[in-house]
C-alpha cells in the first residue's frame, strides 16, 4: 500500500473528494495509488496540494526508494 493511499484511508476520503478538494486529477491520483506513477516524481506543488488535504507532511507522502 502507498503512503498516499494509506493517509487517505485514515482520514476516511474517498479519491474523487481528495481530487476534487487537492486539484489533482482523479487518474493521476489512481496513477499513485497503485504504483502506475510514482509520486516521487510528482511535481512538488502537486505533493503539496495532497498533503494539504491529508494534513501531513510533505514528505510522508513519499515513498522510500
């Protein structure tokens, strides 16, 4: 399990309302969550948006390499 999907889930979200309060599309946001994509590499702004959302940090949205 992602770090990304992992906080959505404990702040009970649902991904289309974390893509729809982040501004991160709800493709992009699947993309993460299943390793399609890996955040990592995200832009930072994108990153931030999520953490925002999620309250976290940054950082513990991403994975270790």
């Amino acid at each position: 399990m992602t770090n990304l999907k992992q906080y959505r889930e404990m702040r009970k979200i649902s991904q289309r309302e974390l893509a729809e309060r982040s501004g991160v599309s709800l493709r992009t946001l699947q993309d993460y969550e299943q390793g399609r994509k890996p955040i990592n590499q995200a832009a930072a702004i994108t990153v931030y948006k999520l953490s925002e959302v999620l309250e976290c940090n940054v950082w513990e949205l991403l994975e270790d390499e």
